[in-house]
C-alpha cells in the first residue's frame, strides 16, 4: 500500500511551523518532508520528530536568497563555493535528522551565461553533491519543475533530468517525480514513471489544475496510486499540495492509507 509523508511547508499553514509535526501526526502521518530546515536549530528538529515519532523523509539543499528570488543556485557559476558550503550544511541536518533523501532545486539561469555554461555548471555541482551526500548514505535528488510556476526555471521534464544524471555519471543521483509537474509539462504520468523507474527515489503529489489535494482536479490518483502498488514503488510519496480548504478537512482522499474513519 502506498505511504504518504507530509509536506509540512504547504500542509497546515494555520499553523506555526513547529506545531505543524503534532498536527501531520495527529492526522495520521508517520513521515514529514519540507523545503528548508536551516531556520531553525538541529536539535528543535530532532525533537519535534522524536516528540511525534515521525520519520524526516526528505529536505532540500540550501537554494540562496529565496526571498531575493533565487529558486536554486546550481546554475550559477559564480556561486560554486556557495552551492559547496551548502552541500556541507545539509548534510550536518540530514545526519542529525536520520535523513536519507536530499533534494536540489538547480534554480533560474542568468541570462547572459551561455546554456553550455550553465548544464556544465550543473553538472560540476551535482557531481559534487552526490559523492559528498554517499558518504553520509544521503542519495541526492534532483526534481523537474513546470515552467509556469516557476518561469526560467532550468530543469522542467524528466527526461532532461535523465540526461543530466547520465552526465554527471554517479550512483547517488536520482530523479524525484513530482506527478502535479509532470502533469503541467507533459503528462504520460504512468508511462513516464514505468520508463523511468529505476532512476526515481521520490514521489509527490499535487492535484491540477490548483494544485491542491488529489481528488480536486483532473488527475485521476485512484488510478495513479493503484499502478505505483502494482509497480512496487516502496519509496514515500510526498504530499506537496496546497489544502484547499484546510488540510485535515481535506484528508478524506487519504483516509484508506492514513488509517482514518
């Protein structure tokens, strides 16, 4: 059966952010992921998912100014040493957190560096983020995402993924399948994920349009989730969604996999 984790940067926004783990585990999840932890301290966190006996499932690499507009700075050739102290930074919080999935957002290219320039950048970045997560037992991630949320963003279909992977040539580079992405990009979401298997160490799940929770929109997640069983998927899959009218009101869909009434 498919297990779920929730996605605590979108999921219970009523909510400080701390208070987000009890009420995740008070609807019945037994794994969290979010964006970012650097906020806060190793040890609060620790102590929120040990408080709720919840599993860290996954968090992204440090992505820059976030509110200056960066979206991730892998694409960046300027900002090598940066991209590295936060390689080093996230792997002192995925070991405290018993993390084994980290994720890379590449970000926005500027406009005046060269698209050579750019996927070679990439490539670099990666390479080195994955031999320094292996150490550690942290397989680093790197997620498509639709150009129309995030315009300019570099990385938007699977396959480019793929391609980027195969260069960087390591064992610790994977592919994380945002179904609610690949829907806005190409869809072929079932085709996609069987072809692309063995690449894939992450799922999430936003409905479209809206992308709020599964059932809302036109993708059909009784289907999707029904062939992530049957292709034996074992891996959590992430629900990166916006409630649309409160999250734990909004869980009706997940009731059979939370083990709510």
């Amino acid at each position: 059966m498919p297990k779920f984790c929730a996605n605590l940067t979108m999921l219970y926004g009523e909510h400080q952010f701390l208070d987000r783990f009890g009420a995740a585990a008070r609807d019945g999840f037994a794994a969290v992921e979010y964006m970012f932890p650097y906020q806060f301290p190793k040890e609060q966190l620790v102590g929120a998912l040990k408080a709720h006996r919840l599993t860290q499932v996954l968090h992204n690499l440090p992505a820059g100014d976030w509110d200056g507009g960066d979206r991730g700075i892998a694409v960046q050739p300027d900002r090598k040493d940066e991209f590295r102290e936060g390689v080093a930074r996230a792997v002192e919080y995925a070991t405290a957190l018993a993390c084994h999935n980290v994720n890379c957002l590449v970000g926005i290219p500027r406009a005046d560096d060269s698209s050579d320039v750019v996927r070679h950048t990439v490539v670099e970045n990666l390479r080195y983020a994955a031999a320094v997560l292996k150490k550690v037992d942290v397989k680093l991630l790197i997620e498509p995402v639709n150009d129309k949320d995030i315009p300019g963003f570099w990385l938007t279909r699977a396959d480019q993924a793929v391609s980027v992977i195969e260069e960087v040539g390591s064992d610790n580079l994977f592919l994380q399948y945002d179904i609610y992405h690949q829907a806005r990009m190409d869809g072929e979401l079932t085709a996609t994920f069987r072809r692309l298997r063995d690449r894939i160490a992450h799922v999430q799940v936003a409905d479209n349009p809206g992308r709020n929770e599964p059932g809302t929109g036109e993708i059909n997640y009784r289907f999707i989730f029904d062939m992530l069983d049957r292709e034996g998927y074992a891996g959590w899959i992430g629900c990166e969604y916006r409630p649309a009218a409160g999250t734990s009101a909004g869980l009706g869909w997940a009731a059979a996999y939370l083990g709510r009434k």
